[in-house]
C-alpha cells in the first residue's frame, strides 16, 4: 500500500516542484499552493460520479463526445473553474508565471489522485507509464491554463477576456486531442509520442516565455 501511495505521489509532485522551482524572483508561499493542490485532489470524486453518470445514462457514448466532452471538457472546466474562483483574484497573483504554478498546481493535484486510486486498482507496474503519460499531461494542460491566465491578469482590459478564453479553450482542445488518441488509436503510441513532445515543447515555452516577461 505504502509504496503504491508513493508511486502516485511521486510524479506530480517531482512536476509541481520544478515548476515552482522556476520561480525564482517571487516565490508562492506553499501553503497557497499546496491548498491548491488539494483542490484539484478533491475535484477527483466529483466528477467521478459525473463521468458515471454520463456512462449510466447513455451520454456522449462516442469516442469524439466522450473524449472532448465527458472528459477534456468537464476536467479543464473545472480546474479553470478552481483557478478563477480562488486564485485570480487573490494578492499573491502578482505576476504572470504565478499563473503556471497555480496552473500546475491544481492540474497536478487532480492528477496526483487519480494517478493512486489508478495504481491502487491496476498494481504498481504502472507507475512508470501513468507517470511518462496521465501525469505529465495533466501538469502541462495546468501550465498552458495558468500561462494564459497570467496574461489574462495582467493584459490591458480590452485584450483581458481574449486571455481568459484561450485559457480554458486552448487546455480542452490539448486534452480532448490526448484522449481521442487513445481512445481511437489501437496503436496509439506512435500518435502519442509525438504528441507528447509537442505539449512539452509549447509547455515549457510557455514557462520560458512568462518568465521572461517578469524581467521586462
């Protein structure tokens, strides 16, 4: 059980250190970071319950619906959601790439859950592959949520809402790719590998580029 736990553990917070890591003018206190985290943990069970709601019912059955739909949509929505009601408008948002960790935070947290009720279900064997796949994909849809929401902050007002859309656009459209691949593919690795590169390409881009606009 103990090492099963800290398997699941491991990769979302190996993640979530490097990118609070790269922080190094104006560091989050860990403690709001860490109550994000545990925000997006929470979300796991409820939209458990949602995702078997859709199932009992019939719901968005095909692999496009339940792709972008039962899945990218109502998990990107909700961490957004988390983002804009507890951490937008909070004092310590006061520069771009705090949006990255808080982005991260809350995708990781999530994440970092539902990577150990997968394990505790499926056995450790799978560690390394929900840590390389699931795991790093959840941190890197939070990074690109928190990029564009820090842009969001603060942007002019006329261009606030453009970032603040893209927020949650950009996320779902990464995540409900990532999932039809799998759900579509039978030999979805060789889809999936270059997937995967690209979403850490325009990740960390995305970490490069609004760490750089805190020395502008």
């Amino acid at each position: 059980m103990l090492a099963v736990i800290s398997a699941g553990i491991a990769p979302g917070l190996a993640l979530l250190s490097y990118f609070y890591l790269k922080d190094r003018y104006d560091s989050e206190p860990i403690s709001m970071v860490f109550r994000v985290f545990i925000f997006g943990a929470i979300l796991v069970f409820p939209l458990m319950f949602i995702q078997y709601v859709f199932q009992v019912e019939g719901l968005f059955v095909t692999q496009f619906s339940r792709a972008f739909i039962a899945t990218s949509l109502l998990e990107e929505f909700f961490k957004w959601f988390i983002l804009m009601y507890i951490v937008y408008q909070h004092i310590q948002f006061d520069e771009p790439y705090d949006g990255i960790v808080y982005g991260a935070s809350v995708s990781l947290g999530f994440a970092t859950f539902e990577n150990i009720l997968y394990l505790l279900a499926h056995g450790v064997e799978f560690a390394i592959g929900r840590a390389l796949l699931p795991v790093s994909s959840h941190g890197l849809f939070g990074v690109i949520m928190g990029y564009y929401l820090g842009k969001g902050k603060f942007a002019l007002k006329d261009n606030r809402m453009k970032w603040i859309c893209l927020s949650i656009l950009v996320p779902f459209l990464l995540h409900g790719t990532y999932d039809y691949i799998l759900l579509t593919q039978e030999r979805w690795i060789f889809f999936m590998l270059p997937f995967m590169l690209f979403l850490w390409w325009l990740g960390l881009r995305k970490v490069r580029i609004a760490r750089l606009s805190f020395l502008k």
